[in-house]
C-alpha cells in the first residue's frame, strides 16, 4: 500500500502570521492615536 | 527581566500609562495565534490580514479610551473582538457576495457575450434566408405547420385547430417537413450553421 504523506504541520503554521507591514501600522497608528478627556467627555485624536 | 516573563496583564497596564513597547510585546506574543484563529474561519489571507488589522485597532483604542476591564483574561478579549468581526464579515459577505476570481475557475468561461458581432451577425442572416428558402421548397401543408410551430410558436392543438385536421396530423406533417428538409439539404450540399 502506497505511503501516505502528509505536509509538514510547523511549516504551515509558519505561514499563518500577519504580514510585518501590518503589525508596523498598528504600531505606528497606537504612535498616532491619542485621547483627550475634556471633563466627562473623551476625544479621540490622530496626529500624523 | 526578559519580556517573556513579563505577564498581559502588566504589558497592558504599562501600555495604558504610556509605554508604546508593550503593545509591540503583546502583538508579537499573540499575533499568530489571533491570526490563525481567523483563518481558520475565513480561509482568506487577506480578509484575515484586514480583519486581524481591525481587531486591533479596536484593541488599541479600548485601552487608550480606558474601556478595558484588566481580569488578566487579554488574549480570551482579542479573540471575542476577532470573532465578532468574523461574524460581521460574513453578514456583510452575505448580503453583498463577493465573486472571487483569483482561483483555477474563470466566469468568463461561463459567461459570455450574447450580443453577436457583426461577422455573425451577418453570417445568421443568410443562414435564416436560406432557410426560408428551403422551406418555400415543401408541400403547402407540410410548409404551413411548419412555419406556424417554428416561426409563429404556436402549439401542435392550435395548428390543428386552425388547419382543421387531428393533432396527429399535424405532428405528422411537422415530421414529414422536417424530413424532407433534411431530404433537401442533404441534395444540394447546402450548410446551415454559423
């Protein structure tokens, strides 16, 4: 009987990671984003 | 201290203060975890890749407007966020399906052009004249039930009526028309198709 392979699981697993540009975005946009509390009231602000 | 010893928790309550590194720590440390599970669900990296971006977004944003409860639960809190968007993806996706075109299958296989250019255009005229002609060239009740079923689409009970004979007659007429245009094309070589 023919031997079965299957595809290498941790190589896969490799794979399944967002791209670095994204993760910079995110970076970079919690470096952009700031709140302001103006008495009860919250602002958000992104800064460039 | 090396950052893996250092817990959510902490990581999340010093990015609230201020420290733009613990987020850093905190996305590499789950990235791939967050990001398969929403695979997993879609099975599309780019979908994953927009909505692992949105689910952080909203991360970032609930912890700088202070709108995270810390129960040491970080990662469970991600997950619900991402899951959400999940859902909200696919009711969007449902309401709005998207035709994904990037795979073996290509719909322009399926669909087509109806409309003819004018080479065939052309080329169905003069199939449909020599048609005409050919059917000039049958016996008058044969020519008849012809013209009445194929150009005038009327029904096998509507010719009879109006040709005053049986149903059967007409459907043998209709036969015997068929034949010998058959008959006729064969004779002269003519081709009909286009």
């Amino acid at each position: 009987m023919a031997k079965l392979y299957s595809e290498c699981p941790s190589k896969k697993d490799a794979l399944l990671n967002p791209k670095e540009a994204t993760i910079d975005f995110l970076l970079n946009y919690s470096k952009a984003l700031s709140v302001i509390k103006c008495n009860d009231l919250k602002f958000e602000v992104l800064q460039n | 201290m090396k950052h893996k010893d250092i817990s959510d928790a902490v990581l999340v309550n010093r990015y609230i203060n201020g420290d733009e590194q613990s987020l850093s720590i905190l996305i590499y440390r789950h990235k791939q975890k967050i990001y398969s599970f929403i695979y997993s669900k879609v099975f599309d990296k780019d979908i994953t890749e927009d909505i692992f971006q949105d689910a952080f977004i909203k991360v970032i944003k609930n912890l700088k407007l202070g709108k995270y409860n810390e129960e040491g639960k970080f990662l469970p809190w991600v997950m619900r966020i991402s899951h959400n968007l999940v859902i909200d993806h696919f009711r969007k996706s449902n309401r709005m399906p998207k035709f994904d075109n990037s795979g073996d299958f290509n719909i322009f296989t399926v669909l087509g052009d109806p409309a003819m250019n004018a080479e065939k255009r052309l080329i169905k005229e003069q199939v449909d004249c020599d048609l005409r002609r050919l059917i000039e060239e049958l016996p008058e009740d044969q020519k008849d039930v012809l013209i009445m079923r194929m150009y005038k689409e009327m029904s096998f009970k509507e010719i009879s009526q109006q040709t005053d004979v049986s149903i059967n007659t007409a459907l043998g007429r209709m036969r015997y028309a068929l034949i010998n245009l058959r008959k006729i094309i064969e004779e002269k070589n003519i081709v009909l198709s286009n």
